[in-house]
C-alpha cells in the first residue's frame, strides 16, 4: 500500500490526515512565516494523526524550507505518526 493510499477519503474518516509533496509543502511553509501564520499552520499539523511527506529529495529544499520542515518533524516526535517517501535510492 502506498503513502497516498492511506491519505484516500475513507481513511481520512478514520483520523486526521495531512498529505502534501514536499516541494509546494515547503514553499507553503516559507510563505506562511511572510503572511504571520506560521504558528496557525504548525498547530494545524500537530493535531493531524498522521502526516505524509511525500517526494523528499525531488528538489532541493532552500535552507529556511528545511529548518521549517525539521521543525515540524520535532515537535511531532512521540507525538504523531508520520510517513516520508522518496523515490531516491537509500544511499542518497
């Protein structure tokens, strides 16, 4: 089963789910500290059940992308479940 299947609407009835590719999740990230909703937007993925990071590693991420994107990992950490997927090899 894939990543994204998990995110299909029955399994959005079983708990909250957030899934996004990475690229615009990251531009999506960087734009909301410009527009002062940062804070909003990572309380919204806190209480997700589940979060998907789709396509890490498809583009490179710009640096404050990528400290906002660990960030989140962070604070989910025991917190909340979360799947990255890559279509990398492991050794990249």
């Amino acid at each position: 089963m894939s990543a994204w299947a998990l995110a299909s609407p029955p399994a959005r009835k079983a708990c909250r789910c957030a899934s996004l590719p990475l690229p615009p999740w990251s531009c999506e990230l960087v734009e909301a500290i410009d527009e002062r909703r940062l804070q909003r937007l990572q309380k919204s993925l806190a209480i997700q059940d589940l979060l998907i990071i789709d396509e890490l590693g498809f583009v490179p991420l710009i640096k404050t992308g990528a400290e906002l994107l660990y960030e989140i990992i962070s604070q989910r950490h025991e917190r909340g479940s979360i799947i990255i997927t890559s279509n990398l090899p492991c050794d990249e």
